[in-house]
C-alpha cells in the first residue's frame, strides 16, 4: 500500500470490459511525511476520488482484484481504496487534510 495526492483522471479509449465505467486516476505517489516518492500512477478508482484529494492506494493485483470484484483474471495492479484524514508519525501529526495545500499539477510539456 501506499499513500498518493490525485492528479487529474486519465481519459482513454481502453477497450477491455474490466475497465468499463471505472475512473482512472493520476496519482503521485508520496513518503508518509508528504515528499514525493515514486513515479506518477494510474489507478483505478473505488472511492470517488478527485483532484487534491489524499488516498490510500493497493497496489497489489490479487487485492486489487478482490476489492473490484474482476475474478481471477481481471487486469488490475493499483487501485484506490480509501481516502487519508491524517498521517501520525511518532508524536507529530504531518498531515492533516482540514489544513493541507491541495496538490499541484504536473507541469505540462
């Protein structure tokens, strides 16, 4: 698992039945702390996520594939399973949504 800001959603021409209706989202993954850690994600969305939000991501296609319910053989690695109020690290709280900056997004090119 891991903790993400979304980015934006991601609108493509996919053609497979296990992606019908489902919202994909960009999202960035983070360090507990709120760094950026990792290379920008696509996953797919279970909770209603938008833009600024702070998610709990799985990333781990047998789970993932329980969560949606594809059976065995739905292609699905990341999704987005929960929505993050505050990180707690020792005695500090580091992030808190009610107080957070939203996200930017990535640059364009």
């Amino acid at each position: 698992m891991f903790i993400a800001d979304v980015l934006g959603t991601v609108v493509a021409p996919v053609q497979s039945k296990w992606l019908d209706g489902r919202t994909l989202l960009v999202l960035r993954p983070l360090t507990p702390d709120g760094r950026p850690a990792l290379k920008t994600r696509v996953a797919i969305d279970k909770i209603g996520a938008g833009v600024g939000d702070r998610v709990l991501c799985l990333d781990e296609g047998n789970g993932g594939r329980q969560v949606l319910q594809t059976g065995p053989k739905g292609p699905v690695k990341t999704v987005v399973v929960g929505f993050i109020d505050a990180v707690e690290l020792g005695p500090r709280i580091v992030y808190d949504h009610r107080a957070a900056n939203p996200p930017q997004p990535l640059p364009k090119k």
